[in-house]
C-alpha cells in the first residue's frame, strides 16, 4: 500500500539521485565536449569550434593508447587479486573470534593513513633492495597492496550484523567450513564484492603517486596525463577517455537489456498463479 | 587434528595471503621509514641512526596548522559526503529497480577512468572566475561582487567532497541493501511514524555503512595534496603538501617520515574512538 | 656473516676509474652497514651513500665510446616534447631500435624513482634522461652522469653560443642542450589595460590578488635577484634568500593569488590571474585559446631553463646515445623538432630552414628571441646540495607547504 508520501519521498529521493549523479559527472561532461574541440593550440581549454578531427584516428598517439591499454590491464588484474585477498580477510575478520584480530582490525587501516608519497618511495625501497626491476609487474603488487584495505572495509560493511544461522545451520547438516562459505556466505556478500572490485578497480586506474615511483619505465593514462600537462593535454587525451566511458556504459546496457530480456521470458514461460 | 583446532586455523588460512601480502609490501617498507624518521644527516653525508624524536616534536610544532587544517577540512568533506551519498544509497538500495542498481553503482565510480587530473582541471574550466557558474552565485549574493570559488577554501573542500564521495556511496549501500524491507515495515507499523522506524531501525542497521563510509573517506582525505594544490592558495595548504613537499623537493626525507607516523598516529587513534562512539564494535561481536 | 655481493661490489667500484677516493670510503662505509637482507634494505633507503663534491668544482671529464652497432637502447624523456617521426628516420638511418619513453613527468619525482641505484652505483636502464638545468646540475656533481665522447657528437658544433658553456658543465662534457625556454610574464592585456614589460609588474598593487609566481625557487627567485640587478648565476644562497623574503611579504600583503607550476596556463586563459609567471614555449600555444594573451620579456633581462640531454652513470649504451644527440643536432631535424615543441632550440642555423618551410615560427620571438633579448638570458644559481635545500625550505614555508 503505498500513500501520497510515500510517492513524493520516492520521487525525492530520485531527484536527489539524480543531481548527485550529475555532479559527479559535470567534470566529465566538459572532458567529453574537449574531445570535440576544434583547437588551434597545444592547449585545450577554450571552446573554438566543432570538429571531429580528433575522433579520426585515436590511437594515432601509440605511446597514449599503449599507457590506457596498460592502466586497464592493472586495474583489472590487481583488482582480481585485491579483491579475493581482502574478502577472504573481512570474512576472517567478522566471522571468527581469534587472537590478534583487534589488532589486524586496525592494521588494515593503516595503508588508508599512510600517505601516498611515503607509501610509494618505501615500496621502491623494498624493490630495489630485492633487485627487483620496477615495471608492470610493481605497479600491479603496489596496487594490490594499497586496495586490499578498500576492499576489507567494504565487504566488512557487508557481513557486520549479518545473521550466521543460515551457514551454522548448513554445517550442522553436514557442510564443510568452505561449503558454507562458498554456497551461503558468498552469494550473500555478492553485492559487497561487486561494490569493492569497483572501488578498488577505480583507486587503481586513477593512481598517480605511488605508480610513478614503481612504474619504472611503464607508462599508465594517469602518469602520461599528468606529464602531458607541461605541454599541454592534447584532445586525443579527452577523445580516449570518452571513448572508454562510452564503451563501458553500451556493455552495460547491453548487459541490462539481455538481464531484462531474460527475466521477462522466465515470467511469461512461469505458469500464472 | 581436532574441529577445534580446525576451526581456530580457518580464519588464519582466509586472512593469511592478504596480511602476507600487506606484511612484505606494506610493514616492512613502512618500518624502514621509522628507521629513517629517527636518523638525522642529509643525503650528502649521509644519515645517522640517532633516535632523533625531536624531528617529530619539531614537526608537529611547524606544522600544527596544516595538520588542523587537514583534520577540519576532511571531516567537513566527510560530513558532506554522507549527506549527499546517504540518500542516494537509499534511493539505491530500496527505490530503484534491480536492473539500475548496478548501472547507479557503475555511474558512481565512472568519472574515476578520466584521471583525476583531467577532473580537476574540468572543475577549473568551469568555476573560472567570469564564468557562468561564479556569476549565478553573485547574483543570488553567495558571493560578493569580486567574490570567487577558485582558490578559495570552499574550493578545496569541495573538491575532496566531490573526490571521495564514492568512497562513501558504495560502503553505503552495501550495507543498506542487506536490510530486510520486512524489518522497516514491521517497525513502521509499530512506531507508526517513518522518521522514527528509520532512525530505530534502518539506522542502526545501516551503521556499520557509515562507518565503512566514513573511513574510507576521511582517512585518506586527511593525506590529500591534489586538491590544495590546485584549487587552493598557500593558506588552504594541508600536511599532505608538506609531507609531498619535504620528500620530493627539499629532500627532508626524516621530516617526511616523521610527519606521516604522526598523521598515522592520529589517524588510528581517531579509528578507535571513533570505532567505540558507533558501536560498532559491539554489532561486530553480537553478530558472531 | 658479510654480504655475498660484498666482494664483486668492490671490485667493480675499484675497477671504475670514476670513483672518488671520498665516495668510496662513503661506499663502503656503507656496504659495512649493509648485513644481512634487511640492513642492505635499511641502507639503500637510508641513503647512506653519497658525495658531496664543492659546488664551484667545475667538472670537466671526457670518455672513450667506441662505434659499435646500435641495438636496442633506450630513450626517456618528458611526454609530448619529440616529433615522433624523427625517432623512426632515426631507426632507419642507424639501425637497432629505440625504445622511447615519455616517463619523465617531473623533474623531482623522476630523480626521487631512479636516486637510490644512482647512490648504489647501478645502471638506471635509461641511455638518455632529459631533465632540466637545475636537476642537470645537481647529476653533474654527484657524479650521476657519463661525460659524452665528443667524437661521436661532432654535431655538438652547432651548438648556439651563448648554451656553449653553463657554470655546472662549462665544457658541455656531460649535457648537451635539448630545448630551452624563458621564465618571462605571461598577461592578459586586456586585464592589465597596458603592455607589462617590467618583472615590477609581479608587485604592482594594481594587480593585488591577480598575479600568480612559480613555486619553484630557481624560477621565482631567480627573477627577483634580475630584478634587484643581480645575476643569478652568481648569486649567493643569502641572496636568494632574501629575494625569497620579498616574495614572502608581497605574499603576506595578498599580492599573489596561487603559486602555481604549469597549472598556471588554465589560470592565465580564463582570466582569473592577469600577470603570471610564465614560460615562453606556452604563450606560443595559449594565444589561441585567449587572444588577449601576451607574453614579454622582462626588460632587466629572463631567468633562461634548458632542458639537456645528458647519459646516466653506467649508461649500457653510449655509442647510440651519442649518436642520436648527433642526430638531433643535424639543423635539419632540429628544424623539425623546433617546429613541433615550439621552444627556443638550441642548434645554430635552424631559423633559415625554417624560414623557407614554417616562416611563421621562424618569425616567432618567442621561438626565435632577437639578439638583444637573446643576450640577456641569465642561468640559474649555482648552489651546493645542502644551499638548494635551504633554499626550497624557504620557498615551501611561502606556498604553505
């Protein structure tokens, strides 16, 4: 039953969503409308005149499509990593009274505290020291180390105050520890895993600090931006990172409308109650 | 071996590859900078180990300021993160449908793929001080005649708020989504008001959220230099610049050290206060 | 228990002719602090190595780099400052291949991710860095740098007169100039309601509020002591010291809206400062982002920034090194590469190839300084490590940090 009030606070609530939504990509907008700008200059930052000359070819710069190639690859493979260790952690952390938890509690908060010049300069102390050539593969390490508290913290919001009956009954029929787990537990956390793999992809591809001290001779979009600066961001800059937001909202509306598609066929194919 | 003993070793075989991890890439480089925040010297001669603690009470002495300023404004941010983003992982969680849930969370994030840098440089594209958006505010007298956003405190807390917002938003709605419609409703029933179900029980649920939320925002707001640098003068400076600054270019690399443990220091004593005052703990444990 | 490395680690320094009897004393000062595997990590970060040579010590070296074919080799340098085709005609005529690589985005950040195998002694897997005067500098006199076999860089000929020779490497023996720039005043005319010729113009209380400086005390600073008539050059840290304390008060007065690296360009184009310190190779650009934009060299004379070329310590491959700076001096591709950057080049005889293929850039003062302005560029200050530090302390308690 759902009353008048009911609807407007729906309806604000919306409204509300909606703004907040559009502030986090008013910035965004101005970057999309940049990549059609039609500049005379090294800079980009008066609007003078349409064009789609940089939409030709943009991957005309190899060195830029390469550093956006190699910032997606990290994301994806350190948010792979970040993500298991860290649920792994939360779920030890909530779920299990043991010895030296309050204090791995805290721990987990320090790399949030640890800023980020200090934390990269010491991780490439560490490097070094092992002999080990900074590249790639660092980068991947030092983001795996900085997300995983993200990803702790997130899935712990998850489980906290969440009912463990459903799993201790599971194992009192006879389920394993990690059957419990990985058939109760998991699914149930599902959206607090989702939410951290965005986080901590997010953190990941838009790092500047700590990937400049490890990267060695690797380049990621952030560090070829912020260089980029001294010269001017050229539009191909802005026409990449459209293009990449682009791309990612048609998969998920693809992704949408085959949920949607599917779930409409369950309900038809479902006899009526 | 015994269920017991088992049952004792489970939590350490889930929690064991992360803390490895974070021992051999965080703690170890991280106790090698509490070597180098107690030696004294230079890069030229050297450094000696010399329990040199006057470099932090030197340090906290010289920049007590920033170190307030940088506690006020990510507490401000923080604050109006939560405002913005509590009603949007609301609306979220329980207003919309299923399939733009998701599409809601995957929004949140999406201006982070364009570099921050860019962001940044966009918001000062558009808050010029003879733009559109500085005039609007002089008109409706928010600001004065040569008033300005830019360069200004506003600015900068402003443009944490709107950094770490979705640090805040997805915290959120993760633990507000694990609410049981059922619970409110019953509790509206009960309470027969809706601001006093909420607060007696979507609250209370929604609590470790918000503290998830707040962490993830004000911890790393209080280490952050981009936003100062760019949108603010040398009085809205924080002690993330300085701590950039001693380390990139005066080359001060105890001092460095030494005012990042103090931030650490304060920054997990806040944690456990801040802890005990929601409760949290105690949900932690009811719920095991 | 002595570190297993400990032994080959001497010999190779004894057998580098390069080291200092001082340094290695500081070497092995520090290889004895260096047991075990967490002592070696406490010691590469401590940074218990290191010299510190005189500042005023000019250095002059020469090498022997014997021809030799070109392979792979490596190339870094800042983004966007190489006309990319020139690397593959490069490939073509020489051979082997050039890994290009656009990582330097900073001058301290750079040096802060390669300092500790510099310190060690370690190649850096860089052939060429480019990196600016005052980071040049400082490399030059640690001993961070190879010098250039002369032989193989017989264009370092045409090397303009006035770059020939620079108070940290009067020789040219280990840097040789890439591009070079001005630090003049960047205005919006129609702000400033007049031409601004005059770095008084920064402290014009007409312009409370609206001016903006570099926060680099070599570029900041700098320009205060031409102001005050003096050269920087030759200055003193107590010189610079006190043109750091005008710009501090003029700061405390609210002269100054921001201290700004190159961020100053988005200020400058929309208007929210009117004067700003400024480098030459932008206003080029930025005039067509905001006509009313101007750029002018500050009648006592500019604080003059090159960018060099110049091999690490321990470079691997010299030869190709070498032969690429020879390239990039024939007038012909630094034509080229003058035309794509933008910047004051530092190679004779490019202005009259220019002339017949981009007349507008070979009639640009801002790429193509006349005589008179030409000859009154000055360098940055000479000061030892621990003066630049004291410096940057100064300067970092004006911008807040």
């Amino acid at each position: 039953m759902r009353t008048r009030a009911d609807r407007v606070r729906a309806w604000f609530l919306g409204l509300w969503t909606g703004v907040a939504l559009l502030y986090l990509f008013i910035p965004v907008f101005v970057i999309a409308a940049f990549s059609f700008n039609d500049n005379q200059g090294r800079f980009n930052f008066t609007w003078q005149g349409f064009t789609l000359r940089h939409w030709e070819n943009p991957f005309a710069d190899p060195d830029l499509a390469l550093a956006m190639k190699n910032s997606l690859l990290i994301a994806g493979i350190s948010t792979a990593i970040a993500v298991v260790l860290g649920t792994f952690m939360a779920l030890a952390l909530v779920r299990y009274v043991f010895r030296g938890r309050g204090a791995t509690d805290m721990f987990v908060f320090l790399p949030l505290a640890t800023p980020e010049v200090v934390l990269g300069a010491s991780l490439l102390g560490l490097f070094l020291t092992m002999a080990v050539t900074t590249g790639f593969t660092t980068i991947v390490i030092a983001h795996v180390m900085f997300t995983i508290s993200y990803v702790v913290v997130t899935v712990k919001a998850r489980l906290e105050g969440m009912d463990r009956h459903i799993e201790e009954a599971a194992m009192d029929l006879g389920a394993t520890e990690w059957t419990a787990i990985r058939k109760i537990t998991l699914p149930m956390i599902a959206p607090g895993v989702l939410a951290a793999a965005l986080l901590a992809a997010a953190i990941s591809v838009d790092d500047y600090v700590i990937t400049s001290f490890n990267a060695g001779q690797t380049t990621t979009f952030p560090l070829f931006i912020f260089g980029a600066t001294r010269q001017g961001v050229p539009p191909a800059v802005n026409v990449l990172a459209t293009g990449l937001l682009v791309i990612i909202l048609l998969l998920l509306a693809l992704n949408v409308m085959v949920q949607r598609r599917l779930a409409a066929r369950d309900r038809a194919a479902m006899p009526s109650r | 071996m015994s269920l017991r003993r088992r049952r004792q070793l489970v939590p350490w075989l889930l929690i064991g590859p992360g803390l490895l991890w974070l021992a051999v890439f965080f703690a170890i480089p991280l106790a090698n900078q509490l070597y180098v925040s107690l030696q004294t010297g230079d890069p030229e001669t050297g450094y000696q180990f010399t329990w040199a603690f006057g470099t932090y009470t030197d340090a906290i002495a010289d920049y007590q300021e920033q170190f307030l300023r940088s506690i006020g404004y990510a507490a401000t941010a923080t604050i109006l993160c939560l405002v913005i983003g509590f009603p949007l992982a609301y609306y979220t969680a329980f207003k919309a449908r299923p399939w733009m849930r998701n599409l809601i969370l995957l929004l949140v994030i999406l201006p982070f793929f364009v570099s921050s840098v860019l962001r940044t440089v966009s918001w000062q594209l558009i808050l010029f001080d003879d733009g559109w958006i500085v005039a609007r505010f002089r008109d409706l007298g928010l600001l004065g005649d040569d008033g300005r956003l830019l360069a200004t405190r506003t600015a900068v807390i402003a443009g944490i708020t709107y950094n770490f917002l979705p640090f805040m938003i997805l915290p959120l709605y993760v633990s507000l989504e694990r609410i049981d419609r059922r619970l409110v409703e019953a509790a509206t029933d009960l309470y027969a008001s809706r601001a006093s179900a909420f607060r007696h029980v979507t609250l209370p649920l929604a609590l470790p959220g918000i503290f998830a939320g707040s962490l993830l925002t004000f911890i790393p707001a209080c280490g952050d230099f981009i936003n100062a640098a760019l949108l603010g003068t040398p009085r809205q400076s924080m002690i993330g610049n300085v701590i950039q600054s001693k380390f990139l270019f005066v080359q001060d690399y105890p001092t460095a050290a030494a005012l990042s443990f103090i931030l650490m220091t304060f920054i997990l004593v806040g944690v456990a206060l801040y802890a005990r005052l929601l409760g949290t703990k105690t949900l932690t444990d009811s719920a095991v | 228990m002595t570190d297993p490395n400990f032994e080959r680690r001497l010999e190779e320094l004894l057998a580098s002719d390069r080291v200092s009897r001082r340094r290695f004393l500081g070497r092995t000062a520090g290889a004895g602090l260096a047991v075990g595997g967490l002592g070696a990590f406490l010691a590469a970060c401590g940074g218990v190595e290191g010299t510190a040579d005189d500042a005023n010590t000019a250095t002059v070296a020469t090498a022997s780099h014997p021809k030799e074919a070109i392979a792979a080799w490596t190339f870094a340098n800042w983004p966007l400052y190489m006309e990319k085709k020139l690397l593959t005609d490069f490939d073509k005529e020489f051979g082997g291949k050039v890994k290009y690589v656009e990582e330097i985005n900073d001058n301290y950040e750079f040096f802060s991710k390669v300092r500790q195998q510099l310190q060690n002694g370690q190649p850096i897997g860089r052939d060429i860095v480019v990196l600016t005067d005052y980071m040049a500098q400082r490399w030059v006199k640690d001993g961070y740098a190879e010098p250039i076999d002369k032989k193989n860089v017989p264009n370092a000929a045409n090397l303009v007169e006035n770059l020939q020779t620079i108070a940290y490497d009067p020789e040219r023996s280990y840097t040789l100039p890439y591009q070079s720039g001005a630090v003049g005043i960047g205005y919006n005319i129609k702000k400033t309601g007049r031409e601004l010729t005059s770095i008084d113009d920064f402290f014009d209380p007409e312009f409370k509020g609206r001016v903006t400086l570099f926060s680099e005390p070599y570029d900041a600073a700098s320009t205060v002591l031409i102001q005050q008539g003096k050269d920087p050059e030759k200055a003193t840290i107590d010189e610079l010291l006190e043109a750091i304390e005008v710009i501090s008060q003029a700061n405390d007065d609210g002269q100054f809206r921001r201290f700004t690296g190159n961020d100053y360009t988005t200020d400058l184009t929309k208007g929210n400062a009117w004067v700003c310190m400024a480098y030459s190779g932008d206003l080029v650009q930025l005039e067509s982002d905001n006509p009313d934009l101007r750029f002018a060299y500050p009648e006592q004379g500019a604080v003059r920034f090159t960018d060099n070329m110049m091999m690490p310590a321990k470079v691997e491959h010299p030869y190709a090194a070498e032969t690429m700076m020879n390239y990039l001096y024939e007038p012909q591709v630094a034509a080229k590469l003058a035309a794509y950057v933008n910047y004051i080049s530092p190679v004779d005889g490019i202005k009259e190839i220019l002339e017949q293929t981009d007349p507008e850039i070979a009639s640009n003062e801002l790429i193509f300084p006349s005589d008179e302005v030409a000859a009154n560029l000055k360098n940055y200050p000479q000061l030892t490590p621990a003066e630049e530090r004291q410096m940057r302390e100064a300067m970092a308690q004006v911008t807040g940090a």
